[in-house]
C-alpha cells in the first residue's frame, strides 16, 4: 500500500426502500468534480484482484457503498451474467456509475433499504465498513446484509486493523497526485488529534491548479478490533467463515494492515 491513503479507502427505480435514504456524505464524495477523478486516485487498487473472483462466482451480488461502481463494471466486462447491484447514498459518485446501465444503482444506504434473501454475495469494498460510526447503525446495516443474503450466502468486507496504526501515515508530506488533463490534482490527509476511543478524524484535501481554492473533506472512520468486530457479527446472525490480514491471503495477525472478514448466513461460503 502506497504511503498516503488511497481515495477509495467507498439507477434504476428501486421500490424497497423503506426509510428515508438522505445521509450526510463526506464532501470528497459528494462533490461531482472529485467524483469524476475518484478512480483516478483508486488505480491499481489490490483489493479488486481479491474480491472479483468472488463476484464472478456469486449468480447475485450486491455491492454496498459502490461508489462509482468500477468492481461491478469489471465483473460486467468480465462476462459476469447475473444480478450485479451497487449501493450508495453519495448522487455524485453514482451518477460516475451510472455510465454503465447494465447494473441496478440504488441512492441510499443500508438503513433505508431492504432486501429478503436476494443475494448470494454482499461485499463493501474501499474500508466502507469503516464509515458505520455509531452501534446503532452498525447493528441495523449488519442485520440488513444477514437480511439481504440468501440461505448460503456470504458477506465479505474489510476493515483497517487498529494494531498497524495506519493513519500515522496519514500526513501531509505523504500527498498522492495524478494529472488531470493538462493540471496536476494533489490529495493530502491530515488527521485530527486526539484520537478518540476506537475512531479516528481527518482531513482530506484536494488542491489544482485549474481551481480557484481546494476542496477541503471532513471524515471519521472507525476501527474496529477483531474481537469486537466479531461480537457484532455473531450478534447479526453472521458467522466468521475466514480471516486475513492482507490482500494476498496472509494471515490476520497483530502487525497486519487489513482485517479481511469472510462472514456466512447458513451452512458455508
């Protein structure tokens, strides 16, 4: 993993939603012109060469906090046949995903929705997971994937391991630039201190040239340890099939930089 952190470390008509879908997105993705550059910024992401082969063997999948749905896209493009469905409250980034009108866009999140036993795989890419701050939400999104997922379905997802301390790197001096266009579009972060409890607030900013000032981006992610990662998803019915630490199948250990969860609804994955 590069030294800053990435971007992406997160429509048809849809008639299950059932609550209000208004959610207050961070600003580095509800702003169109940072959606357009997100996958600019996500290039070469390794968490897609782990979950792809996943959705290319599951007949219906859903992908919470989509983005601008390039995972679903790729499966698309790699021949994938069945139901492909993405999810995000952020309108900028799904009107990114909505280019490609072979896949179901859904605005909203996983407390306005719901599904009954409709999918065999439910992935949130891109620490997604990390964004469900509060118990409460935690608990309710948790219970709409175990909702959402058929007899023998699994959830899989990742969330940054507290023990490696990622966001120490999370620094000015660790910048990411890409061109844009004839411009060069830079991406720092800052995090804010103290560090509360299990979250951690930051600051994302995106400075060009060709704008008159930068955007500047608030968020707060939470990190979650195994053990309590654990007690919410055996609270929501979801069993832990298989852990690792990293994109290439390590191990889940103390120094590794991913909790990489396989969770199951029923027999197995």
């Amino acid at each position: 993993m590069p030294s800053s952190m990435r971007l992406c470390e997160t429509r048809l008509t849809v008639s299950k939603v059932s609550k209000s879908s208004s959610t207050v997105v961070d600003r580095l993705f509800a702003e169109p012109a940072l959606a357009e550059l997100y996958d600019a910024f996500c290039i070469g992401r390794r968490d897609f060469d782990f979950y792809l082969p996943l959705v290319m063997s599951a007949n219906r999948v859903l992908d919470v906090g989509c983005g601008t749905g390039e995972l679903l896209r790729l499966a698309r493009e790699a021949g994938h046949t069945g139901r492909l469905c993405g999810l995000d409250p952020a309108e900028a980034m799904l009107e990114q995903a909505r280019k490609r009108e072979d896949v179901e866009w859904v605005l909203g999140n996983l407390t306005s929705v719901y599904w009954d036993e409709e999918f065999d795989l439910v992935v949130m890419t891109g620490h997604a997971f990390q964004v469900l701050i509060e118990d409460s939400v935690l608990r309710e999104s948790l219970s709409a994937i175990q909702s959402a997922l058929t007899d023998r379905g699994c959830f899989v997802f990742e969330t940054r391991n507290p023990l490696a301390k990622g966001w120490e790197a999370w620094v000015p001096e660790n910048a990411t630039t890409i061109k844009d266009g004839e411009s060069t579009v830079k991406m720092s972060h800052q995090v804010e201190s103290p560090i509360t409890g299990d979250t951690v607030s930051f600051t994302t900013t995106f400075s060009s040239t060709r704008w008159d000032r930068p955007f500047i981006s608030r968020s707060t992610l939470r990190f979650l340890d195994n053990d309590s990662l654990s007690k919410f998803l055996s609270d929501a019915g979801l069993v832990i099939e298989e852990q690792f630490g990293d994109w290439d199948y390590k191990p889940l250990t103390n120094v590794s930089p991913e909790i990489i969860t396989m969770a199951r609804r029923g027999l197995s994955c």
